[in-house]
C-alpha cells in the first residue's frame, strides 16, 4: 500500500480541535496528536526533559520528578526566548517521533493533530492542512468554561497564536465547529469521504 495521505489537523484554542480528532478516530482513521507526543519524549528519564531542566532549572520537576507543566507554561508564556529554547528541546524530537508512527502505517490517510502548526513551521511536513474554526468570542468562552480562564487571560492566549486570518488562508479545508455535536459528525464524515476519494486518485495518478 502507498503512504497515507497525511491530513495536518490544526486550529485555535478552544476550536474544539480534539473533538475532530476524536471523531475522525471513531471513523478508524489513524490519529497521531502532537500534544500526546509531547507527553511522552518528556517521562521521566527521557533525554528531553533532561535537557528541560538544565535549561529551566529543577524547579521544573515535581517531586516525584516528573514534569511540573504549570510551572513551566508560567515561565515561557511571556518570554519569548524561553519558548525558543523550549520548542527547541522538544519540536525535533515530537517530529521524528511522529514520523516514526506515520511510517508504521497502512491505512488511506491519517490524521496530524498539532495544535501550533503554522506557528511551527510545519505546513511541509503534511499534504493537506484542515482548520477547525470558530469565532473568537466563542473560542474565549469555551476556554474561561473548560481552564477557568478569565476573559482577560483568555484573549491574551489567542493572541499568542496564529491569527484566524492567517490560519483560513492557510487552509486547505475547513470544519466549523460552531455549533452541535451532530452537526460536527456530519461535517467530519463528508471530509472522510473526500479523504478517501483523494487518496483513490492519487494512488490512480501514481
């Protein structure tokens, strides 16, 4: 079987991104999320995090030496150095470890769930970029209600990401995730239909 057509799943917070992926995986297509990456290359005893803490300090450990994410979020949110080193540390090794996942499978086309694609640079490393969309005020209110964010402290998140514009113009498909539930499994299983079609005609093609 050919590559997977790779779908890069991306949006801003609060858009309701892992919704999407929850239900492309219910569909049996193959997820691989960024942020659950993430987790893994920063366990304990993995060389990332290692390199996490002579860079920030032991004070990003927990206890039990594990990764204190609080701490951390608090210090890289404003300075923007630190959030360099930090994507530094861990960008390379979540791509390899997601290119790794990608090579071992035999499905149509898979899904890439990262959350700071455009902001990262990663538009290459997929074939097809999908946005999941909403409008800010109820990107705002879907953070205050989910992180206990207050709307200050929400607006100033969105405004640390991509822009809506820039992420629509990026895009080559989009799902709006503005309304119910049902609404949003119907729009998934037309995208998974059109997935499967693209991936019939590209291996056609070839």
């Amino acid at each position: 079987m050919a590559n997977p057509t790779v779908i890069g799943l991306t949006g801003g917070i609060g858009c309701g991104k892992s919704a999407v992926s929850d239900l492309f995986a219910g569909l049996g297509v193959p997820v691989i999320d960024a942020d659950v990456v993430a987790r893994e290359v920063v366990k304990t005893g993995r060389p990332a995090l290692e390199e996490i803490v002579r860079r920030f300090g032991p004070e990003t450990l927990l206890a039990d030496g594990q990764l204190n994410r609080k701490r951390l979020r608090k210090m890289i949110f404003s300075d923007i150095q630190a959030r360099k080193d930090l994507e530094a540390i861990l960008h390379p090794r979540i791509r390899q470890s997601m290119r790794e996942q990608l090579r071992q499978l035999k499905s149509p086309y898979a899904i890439l769930s990262i959350p700071l694609l455009l902001e990262t640079g990663q538009e290459d490393t997929v074939d097809r970029l999908l946005v999941v969309d909403c409008s800010p005020e109820l990107q705002i209110e879907r953070i205050c209600s989910r992180d206990g964010a207050d709307p200050d402290q929400a607006w100033e998140i969105l405004q640390a990401q991509c822009s809506r514009r820039d992420r629509l113009n990026a895009a080559d498909d989009v799902i709006d995730n503005s309304d119910s539930l049902e609404a949003l499994e119907e729009r998934v299983r037309s995208l998974h239909s059109k997935y499967l079609a693209l991936n019939r005609s590209h291996r056609t093609d070839v």
